[in-house]
C-alpha cells in the first residue's frame, strides 16, 4: 500500500519489515537509507551498493523522512 501519490515508492505493509516504512515492498526501509546518507555516505554510493535501488527510491525516502520530521513533535535533549 503507498502511503501517498506522491510518494508512490514508500510502502508499508505488515507482512515485510514489521510495517516498517519501505520502498518499493522491498526489505530496505527509509531508516536504513536515510542512516546511510546521515553516516555521510552519497547517493551514487548508495546506488552502488545496493544495484536494485534507484535515485528516486532515494530521494522518495528523504522527502518521507522530512515530511515525519516536521509532522510529529519529538522532544530532544538540550545541548
């Protein structure tokens, strides 16, 4: 199921990753991608280490990640 046209390669389905937030049905989730590029790792890095993902998996999965980001109040510890 998509979550929005939009974000047409974002799936969650209980039956792949616990309902985890994935792309494409795939067992690669949008944390797992968005920890990569947080890590410092590129896109084309990425790319290269997992072939069957695309750019647009990619940037479908940071968009994801910044549209739950500015949705949800999460309360963080003072620096």
């Amino acid at each position: 199921m998509a979550l929005t046209p939009d974000l047409n390669r974002i799936t969650q389905r209980p039956d792949v990753m616990g309902g985890k937030a994935c792309i494409r049905g795939m067992r690669v989730t949008v944390g797992m991608i968005v920890g990569q590029i947080g890590a410092g790792h590129s896109v084309e890095g990425i790319l290269a280490d997992y072939p069957y993902l695309e750019r647009e998996d990619i940037m479908q999965a940071l968009r994801y990640a910044a549209w739950l980001a500015e949705e949800r109040e999460v309360v963080l510890s003072g620096a």
